[in-house]
C-alpha cells in the first residue's frame, strides 16, 4: 500500500458512496492506495465523512462489511458506467443495507432543542446506518441527475469514479489528465526519432 495522497475526484465531496467506491485505488506500477485498510483506517474514513462520532471505534467485521459495500459499489458504478447490468448480487447488497435501519425520524424532546426529529439508531448500530446512508447516496446517485454524468477515469492504471464537471472531461484528476498527456507527447517524439 502507497500512502500518495489522491486529490478527490470530482463529486466524491457530494457523494459519499462515490468517496467510498474511490476508497481504493490503483497506481501506476502496482502501487494502490486502501483508505480501509485496517480497521483503525475505515474508523477515520467513517468519521472524516460525518459518518459516525468521532469516539467510534470499528472491529475487523465492521471494516470488511464497508469494504463489501465499496466493492459492490464498484460493481454498480461500473455496470451504470458501461451500460451493463450489474453481477448479481450488487443491487441486493445496497438493498440489504438500506433496509436495516428504519428510516422514519422519531420524535425527540430536549430541554435544548425542545421538540426535534432525528433518526435514532443505538450505538451497536452505528456502521449498520452509515451502510445504510452509503448506500441510499448511491442509489440516489444512479437514479438522479448526476447518473448521466458518472465516469470512470481513462488514464491507464487508475480505477477511480467520478462525475464528470463538463462534457469533454474523461479523467478523475489533472494528476491523470497529465500523465496521459505526458505519455501522449514522448510516443509521439519516440515515433517522430523512429
């Protein structure tokens, strides 16, 4: 694992499961980058993302069900990026995690707040409703207006999502865009010395 640090790709500071999907990334030479890579790592990851309160403190089991939902994940951005269908199990698997947690808002009292509604949700169930709010993101991603615009970089080597800020855009960063560019220039002088 590579500790290089990637800028965001554009619309993983809107989409939290398309942050999660980029959580790990291939890099030129063999070289990937695992934001979940221990538990310790997918802990951060949750409370960097408003996911969970910061005291939180994920076991392995915890970390591999969020790095299962990124690979599902991978496997609907990527089905909806190559107009496929999407290997089974994919969309159960968003589904499973959408329903564990309730979705109706309870109505709370606090002398500070006075009357409030908030989604309650027991400690134990902490990453239960983080999957679960991944996963409603993604299928808000796929059936809303950003859908048409979801990409999958094509610079060699890199794996990552993105949602396309114009038309023309096909790279997941100006790191890729250069390296595609740069490579692009010495073919180009190594066929032009030929």
């Amino acid at each position: 694992m590579s500790n290089i640090p990637l800028p965001p790709a554009p619309g993983s500071d809107t989409h939290v499961s398309l942050a999660l999907a980029d959580s790990v990334v291939s890099l030129p030479g063999g070289q990937s980058v695992d934001e979940l890579a221990d538990p310790a790592a997918a802990t951060s990851w949750l409370v960097d993302h408003d996911l969970v309160p910061a005291e939180t403190v994920l076991l392995e089991y915890c970390q591999q069900r969020l790095t299962g939902l990124r690979r599902h994940l991978r496997e609907v951005f990527a089905a909806a990026v190559e107009d496929r269908a999407p290997e089974s199990g994919a969309v159960d698997a968003l589904n499973s995690a959408l329903r564990q947690v309730p979705s109706a808002e309870m109505l709370e009292y606090t002398p500070e707040l006075g009357f409030h509604r908030e989604t309650a949700h027991p400690l134990t169930q902490l990453v239960e409703h983080a999957l679960a709010r991944i996963s409603d993101d993604a299928a808000a991603l796929l059936t809303g207006e950003d859908a048409r615009l979801l990409d999958a970089c094509q610079a060699p080597s890199c794996d990552r999502f993105f949602v396309r800020t114009h038309a023309r855009r096909r790279w997941c960063s100006t790191r890729c865009g250069d390296r595609v560019r740069a490579a692009r220039a010495y073919e180009k002088k190594r066929v032009s010395a030929s």
